[in-house]
C-alpha cells in the first residue's frame, strides 16, 4: 500500500515538474517570438484586422450602408493589406479558378450575375493578375501603405461628410459602425508606417 501511495506521489510529481518546463518553454518562445517578430508582427495581426475591417465594410455596403462614399476603394485597400498567406492563396490556383467562374458567369450569364458579386469578384481579378512588382514589391514596401492610409482617411472624410459631421457620425445608429470599421483601417497603415520608419 505504501508502494503505491510512493508511486502516484512521484508520478504527481512529474506531472508537475513537466506542466512547470512547459509553461517555461511556452514563456521563452513568446518571449523570442516577441523579440524577433518585434513591430513587425503587430503590422502583420493589425493588417489582418484591417483587411478583415474592409471586408466588413463592403458586406455593410451592400446591405444598409447607403451612402454615396466610394467603396470600391475598399478593393485595392484589401489588395494591399490582406495577409501574405491569404493572399499567396489567391495567387495561386485557387484564385484563377474563381477568377475564371467569375468571368464566365458575368460573359454568359449576367443576367442571373447577382450585382453583391461584382467587387468581390474585381478583388480575386487584381489579385490574380497583378504584376509580381506590384504583387510582391509595393505590397510589402512603403508604397501599399501610403496608398492604404490616402484611401483610409478619405474614407473617413467622407463617411464624416455623408453622416453630417463628426458627431453624427458617431452618434447616428449605423454610423457608429461605420465608423468604427474606418478608424480599423487606419489603425494599419499608421503602425505600417511606424515600422517601417523606426
């Protein structure tokens, strides 16, 4: 009896010593990751933010967003900010097979083409035949994130003219969405810019 009291002493004991080095290691490695990703990596997770705020945007346009501001804009904006995996996806084969349905849909059948489609599927067009300089080299440089921060504070300026004002634009039901969306989309270049210049 005393042998096995003995024994799931130790084993409890080992448990708790291997949760221990692995809380360690668990520690060091954000610690390194932080260290290495640095800035960098908070310009990568608000990028996907952004993107993902965009894309918020669009599906706010075509639903109760009605407003005269120029959200085809939101398309290169997406372009430039969208992460380098999701992006490398659509690079590939994945995006010239929705490319292709896409533009076999609005040449023979646009009368069934459904309208929501037609910015989405300019996205997956520009992203699949973009050239590599403006692909690869603008995206990744500061050339992407000026042009995000222009379209992000023109955005902003015009969602505040269409609201009324500042206040109404936060003030108004669906305004302070929108708002909200917009001020994500600056979040980005703003960090972008301070990586690349500090």
């Amino acid at each position: 009896m005393w042998n096995r009291m003995n024994f799931q002493d130790e084993a409890a004991q080992l448990i708790n010593s291997d949760f221990r080095d692995l809380g360690e290691a668990a520690h060091k490695l954000a610690d390194h990751v932080l260290k290495l990703g640095g800035l960098g990596f908070g310009a990568s997770f608000f990028g996907f933010f952004a993107a993902v705020a965009a894309i918020y945007l669009l599906v706010l346009d075509r639903t109760n967003w009605k407003t005269n501001i120029l959200t085809s804009l939101l398309i290169p904006y997406i372009f430039f900010s969208l992460p380098q995996l999701v992006f490398g996806v659509f690079r590939g084969e994945i995006g010239k097979w929705i490319a292709l349905v896409t533009v076999v849909l609005r040449l023979f059948i646009p009368k069934h083409y459904p309208d929501w489609l037609d910015l989405p599927g300019a996205l997956v067009l520009l992203v699949v035949v973009a050239p590599n300089v403006i692909a690869t080299t603008f995206r990744e440089d500061i050339v992407g994130v000026i042009v995000c921060l222009v379209i992000a504070c023109y955005l902003l300026q015009e969602h505040i003219r269409a609201s009324g004002g500042f206040r109404n634009s936060f003030t108004r039901a669906n305004g302070v969405s929108n708002s909200i969306g917009i001020i994500l989309l600056l979040v980005y270049p703003i960090w972008a810019l301070l990586v690349i210049i500090f």
